[in-house]
C-alpha cells in the first residue's frame, strides 16, 4: 500500500468514525431515564400500564438503552425537579414547544372529545348542538377549553355545583386538585350525566372499556369565545429533553420520523383519535 493510499484509508476511517447517526449518538449502555407519572392514567403508572409506557418502551427498544422510570406524583414542578436537575433524560407527552424544554417533532396530533352515549352522539358535534344546550350534568376539567366555551355558551353556571362534585383527589394543603378522567366517563356510562367534554387521549381508553356504549366526537377546531377569540381544541405532542441534550433530541426526531406508522400503531391501539399533523400548520397560517 502506497503513502497515499494509506493516508486516503486513514481519512475515510475517521470519517467514518465522525459521521454516526443521531440514533448511533444516542445509542449506549446507559440506561434511558424517563420521567414518567406514579399514577396518571391513562398515560403512565409504577406498573407500566399506561400508553406513554408502552411507548417510552418503543423507543428504548429502538435505541437499544434499557428504560428506567423516575417517578413522580405532583405534576407541577418535576420538570425543575427532575429533569433540569439530570435525574432523568426524557418526557414523555408534553405539548408541542413547551418552553421549558427542548420538544421533539410531535409524534401524533389530537383533539377534546365530547363523550356521550352512542345514540346520542349526532347531538353533539360541535358547541351549539342539541345535547350541550339541554343537558342537565356536563363532565368536565376546569382550565380546559370545555370551561371557556361552557361559559360561552352559557353553560357554566348551571354546572358549578356538579363540577364540585366530580374532584377525585385533593392535596393535604389544597394546592393540587384532581379529576380522574375515568370518573368522567363513567359519570356519562352511568346516566348520571349526559356528557362530557375531555382531551381525547385521556378518554379514549374508559370509552373503550365502558359497559354502556359511549362516542367520541372529535370537536372542531373552529370555537371562539364570546369576544371572538379563537378557542383551540386540537393540540399536537411532542416529547421532551433538556435544552442542552441536542443529541438525544435529534435521535429522537429521527426516530419519530423514520417509525411514525409504529407510534401511530400503539395510538390507535389505545383508541386515540389521531388528527392530521398537517393541519396544525394550515391553523397556524389563519
């Protein structure tokens, strides 16, 4: 072998070397930290039984790093508390451009249901249907697009005390209040409600397993409130690093794109109603 081509060798070695995929960056023996909810379903649990587990599990098999969960309970600091402090590496199911960390290319697109019995789901396609104009009992969150439009429709007050009634947990001091989707379903499979208006992915799995034959109707995405502003209720996720791990967050953008038919295969297993990711940049233009 000549001096040249041994030197021509050598710099197609290193080359080589350099040029590793996102994937191959990311990939290791070090486990995949993933902050995930202690109880939170239907997305995440201890026993792994939530839909974000089973995906966090896809991407840690596609890495080839073994997942370990880091757990939490009080959804309102563990970005700080977690994963800013390197306690973790990875959430999952933020929305898209959450400020607080780097966010992936979303990996699906969804939207708020109305849940309702089967046979009356042609009562409800959108704000001023039938059934949201007569029901008694309406199931909802607060801070949620269905409180907004409640009120503009001029639902909310009728649904005050009911709304009291639904809050399945409070914190020793008050500061965390919440509402058990599956309690909200439940309170439409039972008659004691007619409806209820929920974030699709939350629902999707009590409407599936309900007893009584329950819709989802996806609302439109064309709500406003009473002073003609925009009431978005479609919303696209993503997933989320630190804003410093550029090479876990291009391993998983690659990830997302190179196996979306599979994500979207474990979505549409949960029953999730997916929405075309198109769409978010048509609304982003009007």
């Amino acid at each position: 072998m000549t001096a040249k081509s041994f030197l021509t060798l050598l710099g197609v070695l290193s080359l080589s070397g350099c040029a590793q995929t996102p994937v191959a960056q990311a990939q290791g023996s070090e486990p995949l930290k993933v902050c995930a909810a202690e109880n939170e379903m239907p997305y995440s649990n201890s026993k792994g039984e939530g839909f974000e587990n089973k995906l966090a599990e896809f991407v840690g098999k596609e890495l080839g790093r073994k997942i370990e969960y880091v757990g939490w309970i009080d959804p309102r600091h563990f970005i700080r508390d977690l994963l800013d402090k390197k306690r973790c590496d990875l959430v999952m199911g933020l929305d898209d451009g959450d400020p607080r960390v780097a966010t992936t290319k979303p990996y699906y697109r969804s939207g708020y249901v109305f849940v309702t019995k089967e046979d009356k789901s042609e009562m409800a396609q959108n704000w001023d249907g039938e059934l949201i104009k007569k029901a008694q009992r309406i199931a909802f969150m607060p801070g949620t697009p269905a409180e907004t439009m409640l009120r503009a429709v001029g639902r909310y007050n009728d649904m005050f005390n009911y709304l009291h009634e639904l809050v399945g947990f409070k914190s020793p001091r008050n500061q965390y209040v919440k509402y058990e989707t599956s309690k909200l379903v439940n309170e439409v499979a039972s008659g004691k409600a007619e409806m209820a208006v929920l974030w699709g992915p939350a629902a999707a799995r009590y409407v599936k397993e309900a007893s009584t034959p329950l819709a989802m109707t996806v609302i439109p995405d064309n709500n406003v409130r009473a002073d003609g502003q925009k009431v978005p209720h479609h919303f696209s996720t993503s997933m989320g690093v630190r804003k410093d791990d550029q090479s876990l967050l291009l391993a998983l953008n690659k990830l997302i794109e190179d196996k979306q038919d599979e994500i979207e295969e474990i979505l549409e297993a949960e029953g999730i109603p997916l929405l075309p990711e198109d769409e978010s940049t048509a609304t982003n233009k009007n």
